[in-house]
C-alpha cells in the first residue's frame, strides 16, 4: 500500500473509533482492538503475522505497568474508604481554608487527586466545600471549580493516576516514575496558578440555585466524618503516597551517584522500582486499615478495585495493540519521510492529537492511551514517532507524558462523565458547566502545553 493511503486508512480508523465510542457507545476496548485489527489487515500486515504481533502488543503493557496500575488505584481506594483522603483535605483546610478558600480547594483536589480518580474525589471533598461556604460565606462555585481543577491536574499529569502510568508504559519510561512524577508537579504548578486565578474571577459570576434539592449534595461534612468515624492521624493518611515517592527518589539519586551496585544501594534500588515502591505503598495502607478498624473490607474493597481498574488495564492493552500495528504498518516510516513537516510540531505534535481524542470521545484516560500507543517507546529509535519529533530521550519522553495530559483535559464538555460530577454536585446548570468546567479545562490545557514547551526548551 502506498504511503499517503496508509495516512488515510490511519486517519479514518481513529475516526472510526471515536464515532464507535461517542455515537455507538461501544466500550473503547472493544473499539480499540477492532479498529487495530481492521488497520493490520488494509495495511497489509501478513495474516499470518497478525495473531502474534497482537499478543505480543498486548502482553507487553501488562509486564511493563499492569501491577503498578492495580497497586496505584488500590491504594487510592482504600485511601477514600478509611476516610485518608478527607483527613488529608482536613489538613489544608485547617491551614489555608478560612482566609483563601480556593486555594484550599486547589491544594486538596491536586493532593488527593494524586492516588484518588478525580469524579469520586470529587463526590468524597464536596462536603467540605460545602462546609467551608456554610462557616464562611465562601462563593461556592469559585471552590467548586479550584476543587475540580486541582484534582483534573493530578488525574492526567501525576503517576499513580492510571493515565500517566499508562503513558509512561507506552513511551518507555514506566522504569522511572519517580521523574514522570517530578514532571508533573513542575508542570501542574502554573496550571493550577491559572486555575486559582480563573476560580477567582468566574466564582462570582455564576450564580446557582442553592435551594435546589439533591440528598448527596446536602450531606454535611459533621455526617459524612461519622460515616467514618474517627479519620486516621495525618502520618498514616499521607505515608501510603509519600512513602513510594520517598522511595523511588532516593533509588533513582543512588543510580545517579553510581552506587547501585553497593550492598545498601542495590537493596534501596529494589525498594525503588515502582513496583516494589507502590506496594510498600499498599502495605501502609492495610496498616491504615488496620488503623481504622476496616480491614474487614480489605477483600472487598480489593475486589471492587479490580473491577474498577480492569477496564482501564484491557483498554490500556488494546492501546499496545494499536501501537505494534502502527509500527508494523509502516506509518513511521512515511512520517519519517516527511519529517521535516512533522518535526516542526515537536512537543505540541502528542497534545493536538490527545485534544482532538479528548474533545471527540469524552474520556481522558482513553485519549491518554491512545495518544501513547500512536507515539510509541523512545527506546524503539526509528521505530516511533518519539525518534522524528526529536523526543528520543528519557527527558523527551516524560515531557510527551506531560504534553498528552494537557492534552487529554483540553476540553471537558457534555461526553466527560466529569463534566457532569462536577456540574450536578456545584448545583450548576449544564450552560453554567461549560462556562466553568469546559473553559477551565481549555485554560488548563493551553497553560499546561505552554509549561510543557518552557520545559522542553531548557531541558531537551
């Protein structure tokens, strides 16, 4: 096949799978692996190829992050369930909340947005919100937009949200979260700067019916601590998310000082790989359990995780597949050809295509993913699209992470189940929604490519 007709087929197979998941709600993993398939076979990949190549693209994302992934949401589960997150939020209210509530709702969205999905994250610090408007007349959509915003950075830019770990897998550096992480705090502070300031400015301009009725939403934050009964002491509520950072820095700074091979050091460098990192992770949180007299649900809510995060972990998959038949098809290679077209987009080349994915389907994990699998592991030289857009490097491929997840939030509207937590639980009205949550996510989006380009620029 000629190369401008596998642009062609490239083109109308991603249409075909975003008209498959937003018109005919077929789950993406479905949508994914079909659409793969369709593609190897109009390419022209051998039949006889196809089977293993599939297996082989398949596997490999669950060797490389699947386990990270699963101890990533479990932690972040059970950090909801012992009421970890709210204590965590308790923290920041009690040192910033009374004199800058937005601020408060910024930094406790971006804290536990980190382990927690952001729509239950959102759903578990609404009472809060609410509690901190009820004592001190606060504009509650201003908080309910700082709220969502900081809990959206963390979701796309910060490991181990299941997005960004699946980019990492997918681009080649799943080795070294500890930097993806590092990244992303670096980007997600001028976005959630532009997020404080846009939370200021729109808050009151809104105006909401705070008469209108919902039981979840009425809840108080004095009912919902009692649902918990006592929360759990800062240190345990914080250990089962810093205590994996701690660890996978301080392997990553005894690889830098040369020291692996050390009796000590290789030990530390063991306890540093994400994998063994996030499941001393989750063993600080069965302590927590423990802690709070809940670990009698341990195996429920193990189970309810799985579930949760399995979709997430096939789609993620079906992604690898995609991926492996983009190489084999030989679209790098035409892309190579043009590079000169190409290379010109550089780091912005990821985050137009995860937008438009964003903006067209609704979900951001699937954006990420797909957008991932289309770029390719830095590692593959010649073989992905990382090699033409000059991102052939460990540092390229973490900021590609962070370029898909400014991408990825760039717009939520009407498809974004999100859209609808935060819009239904603030009270707003959907024309209110995309005045707050879909420009907020826009700004989000452009403010963090921007940062993501800055980065590059000194760092590349």
């Amino acid at each position: 096949m000629s190369p401008t007709l596998l642009i062609i087929c490239f083109i109308l197979a991603i249409i075909a799978m975003i008209f498959m998941i937003s018109k005919l709600k077929v789950h993406p993993f479905l949508a994914l692996m079909s659409v793969s398939l369709l593609l190897a076979l109009v390419s022209g990949i051998p039949v006889s190829k196809i089977p293993s190549m599939t297996g082989d693209g398949f596997s490999a994302i669950f060797k490389s992050i699947g386990i990270v992934i699963i101890f990533g949401a479990l932690i972040g589960s059970i950090l909801e369930k012992t009421g970890a997150a709210l204590k965590l939020a308790d923290i920041v209210v009690g040192l910033v909340g009374k004199k800058f509530p937005e601020l408060a709702m910024l930094i406790m969205g971006w804290i536990v947005g980190i382990p927690v999905f952001c729509d239950s994250g959102f759903v578990v610090l609404n009472p809060i919100r609410n509690a901190l408007k009820n004592k001190i007349a606060a504009n509650p959509v201003g908080m309910s937009v700082a709220l969502s915003g900081g809990l959206y950075a963390a979701h796309v830019f910060i490991p181990p949200t299941p997005g960004p770990i699946a980019a990492a897998g997918h681009l080649g550096v799943a080795s070294n979260l500890f930097l993806v992480i590092v990244m992303g705090a670096i980007v997600s502070v001028p976005v959630l700067i532009a997020v404080y300031f846009f939370a200021k400015y729109i808050g009151p301009k809104v105006d909401i019916d705070t008469t209108a009725d919902n039981s979840i939403i009425q809840k108080s934050y004095n009912d919902l601590i009692k649902e918990y009964g006592v929360l759990p002491s800062g240190f345990l509520s914080l250990a089962p998310i810093f205590v994996p950072i701690f660890l996978m820095g301080l392997a990553s700074a005894i690889n830098m000082a040369n020291l692996q091979d050390s009796s000590y050091g290789s030990i530390f460098v063991f306890l540093g790989n994400p994998i063994i990192a996030l499941a001393v992770g989750v063993i600080f949180a069965i302590i927590l359990l423990v802690e709070t007299g809940k670990i009698k649900i341990f195996s429920s809510i193990t189970e309810e995780t799985l579930k949760v995060v399995g979709p997430i972990l096939f789609i993620t998959a079906a992604g690898g597949v995609l991926g492996k038949v983009i190489t084999e098809a030989g679209f790098v290679g035409f892309i190579k050809e043009n590079a000169e077209v190409i290379k010109t987009a550089g780091i912005f080349f990821p985050f137009i295509i995860a937008a438009v994915l964003k903006t067209a389907q609704g979900s951001s994990t699937v954006a990420i993913i797909t957008t991932a699998s289309i770029m390719g592991a830095y590692t593959a030289g010649d073989g992905s699209l990382m090699h033409t857009l000059g991102l052939d490097s460990q540092m390229g491929a973490v900021l590609a992470v962070m370029a898909i997840g400014a991408g990825a939030m760039t717009v939520s509207h009407a498809n974004d189940s999100y859209f609808w937590v935060v819009t239904n639980f603030s009270k707003m009205t959907p024309q209110q929604g995309y005045k707050t949550q879909s420009m907020l996510t826009f700004i989000m989006g452009i403010v963090g490519i921007l940062s993501v380009y800055v980065c590059a620029v000194v760092l590349l």
